[in-house]
C-alpha cells in the first residue's frame, strides 16, 4: 500500500485579482492597458508559486493551483483575460462582493479605470476579508483624499507605468 502526502501550508499568500468589465470605467485604450496590468499580476502571482484566483465583474472565473499546475494554470488564467471585453451590461464593481466569495486573506488587487464613488464604497468590505488590498485605476488621476482607507492606490496610464509604479509599491 502507498500513501500519498501532500502538504498544505495555510499561511501560504494567495492572491485574488479582479478585473472590472464594465464599459463605463475605459476611455480609449485603458481597457487594453488594464488587461495587461491583470495579466502581469496573474503572472507574478503564478511565477512565484502563489495560487491565484482571477475574475471578471462578467462573472468568468479561473482558480490556479500553481503548485500542481503552473504553466497550465498561467494558460488559463491568460485564456480568461484574452477573452474579456467591456459590456454596457456588465454590472462592474457593484457586484464585487458576489465575485469575492470564498476569498480571504492573501493579497486582493482590483483592475479598473475611472472609478465612480459608487464602485469605490464596494472596496473596504472587500478589504477587510484579505490583508493586502491594491487597487489599479488605470488611466485615471489619482486623487489620494478620494483613496479608499487602508487600500494601496496605483494610478498608471499604461502597464509599462504600472510595472515601476508598482515595484515602488512593493519596495516600500
């Protein structure tokens, strides 16, 4: 008889990213850009062997174990977002509490563009579930007294912004 041990380690971060879909947040090609920026957190999350779960305020979901299946796992995840598009229908951040569920801890970080004051009250719920809450507005100026309390704010016009706005983040 063989047995088979797996290890769990339950302190281990895990990360959950958001992407919102709703047309109203994009102008231009912000939308392309937030995409992008999801996809580099879904990768960095995958390469350093954090599990991941990555959504869409659509609803489409992917969770990846990215000790069991890492390059499979980064596939899907980048299957996901591929696959994403702005809908006028798309309910955005007002569903981010439904899309959140069965997440805690780890790191949350949420992909949008301009965020109204109604989708940013939807974050500090969503943040008192995990330890680390970032959101990205992309192409949207950052104005700090409208920054949610306790949540990191990024503010880049593109993804190669977001790549040195968020290794300062990270550094800091």
């Amino acid at each position: 008889m063989f047995a088979v041990r797996i290890n769990v380690v339950p302190d281990q971060p895990r990360y959950t990213v958001v992407l919102d879909t709703s047309r109203s947040p994009y102008s231009g090609e912000a939308f392309d850009e937030a995409v992008r920026i999801a996809a580099s957190l879904c990768a960095m999350a995958i390469g350093a062997g954090f599990p991941l779960r990555v959504t869409t305020t659509a609803g489409p979901c992917v969770t990846v174990d990215s000790a069991r299946a890492r390059t499979g796992g980064m596939f899907r995840a980048l299957d996901l977002l591929a696959a994403a598009s702005t809908g006028q229908e798309d309910p955005g951040l007002t569903v981010l509490d439904q899309r959140l569920r069965g997440s805690r801890g780890g790191v949350l970080a949420v992909v949008t563009g301009c965020i109204t004051n109604q989708a940013l009250a939807q974050l500090p719920p969503a943040r008192r579930r995990h330890l680390v809450t970032v959101l990205v507005r992309v192409g949207d100026e950052r104005r700090r007294d409208n920054d949610p309390p306790r949540v990191q704010v990024v503010a880049p016009g593109t993804a190669e912004d977001f790549a040195a706005l968020w290794n300062a983040l990270v550094r800091s």
